[in-house]
C-alpha cells in the first residue's frame, strides 16, 4: 500500500458504491449461482480480482461508507431479479458485518449545493466524510472518476478500483 504524502498509511477506508457493488455482483454470481448477473461485473471478474479487493479492503484497521451508499446499493438490488433480492440482502449484510463497516451520515443541508448539483448526493457524501476523518489518513476507494477528482483536489488520498485489482497498487 502507498504511502499519503506525509508518509503515514491510511488507516480509514471509506467505500464508494462501485467497490461495494463489485463485491455484492461477484458474489452473487459465483456463491449463489446468479448468472444473470454476470454481465453487470465491470472490474472484478475473476478470482485473482476478487482475492486482490478483498486482501486490499482486509488491510485497513477501519471501514465506512456512507447511508447514501447503501441507499444506491438498494437502488441496484431493486434492478435484479426480484425472486433473489433476499439473497443478495443476505450478502450485503454479510459483507458489511465481516468488513465490520462503519456508516457515517452527512445530511443533505451540510453539502454544498453546488458540488451536489455537479457530482450527486452520493459522491458529495463520501467526499464529506473523507474531509470529516482527515485527521485518521482515509482513503477513499471508487469507480467513479469525478470522484477520484474532487478527491485529489482536496488531497485525500484515493484509488481507483481498476488499479486496486490490477496488481498495480503498491
């Protein structure tokens, strides 16, 4: 794992949608059989991948995200086969339980309205939280290239999920 630019290792991972999503899809696909849904895994399609993300996710003493995150995941899930929404639930809470996910809330009154307007509810929401926890070195983890930008210019470090499961993430 890199180093922040004062040197201290991030000790906070803060989940976007896409990584958390990524986990669910791949789960649902090769422990449940979800066929379906095998089209819909855009990064982490194989066990390399998978092991990659979850070794990466495994090496941060604390996890969060977001209520606005689990909101999107429900949104997601909705988009499936209903016969196997209780399944993919049963994941997501088993995901989030082994992560031992943590949930921080920013209210829609505390964003800036503008940075809503251009990059969503969501993504403003995780910003928030990475600028609230500065002081614990986060890093915050997304699909989202808007995101990874904002980021970067508020300097907190960030990822892209794509570089996480390459290999290419020191």
């Amino acid at each position: 794992m890199r180093t922040t630019s004062v040197g201290i290792l991030p000790r906070v991972l803060i989940l976007d949608t896409g990584p958390l999503w990524e986990l669910i899809l791949y789960s649902a696909v090769h422990n449940l059989y979800f066929k379906r849904l095998e089209p819909e895994l855009r990064f982490v399609r194989t066990a390399l991948e998978y092991r990659r993300l979850t070794q990466f996710i495994s090496s941060f003493p604390r996890r969060t995200t977001t209520p606005h995150v689990v909101a999107e995941i429900s949104r997601k899930t909705r988009g499936t086969e209903r016969k196997g929404h209780a399944q993919i639930w049963g994941i997501v809470y088993e995901e989030f339980r082994q992560m031992r996910m943590d949930e921080e809330l920013v209210k829609l009154l505390s964003m800036p309205r503008d940075l809503v307007a251009k990059m969503g509810v969501v993504d403003v929401s995780i910003r928030d939280v990475a600028l609230r926890l500065a002081s614990t070195q986060p890093l915050v983890l997304s699909v989202d290239s808007a995101l990874v930008s904002e980021c970067q210019k508020q300097r907190v470090e960030v990822r892209l999920l794509s570089e996480v499961i390459s290999g290419l993430n020191p």
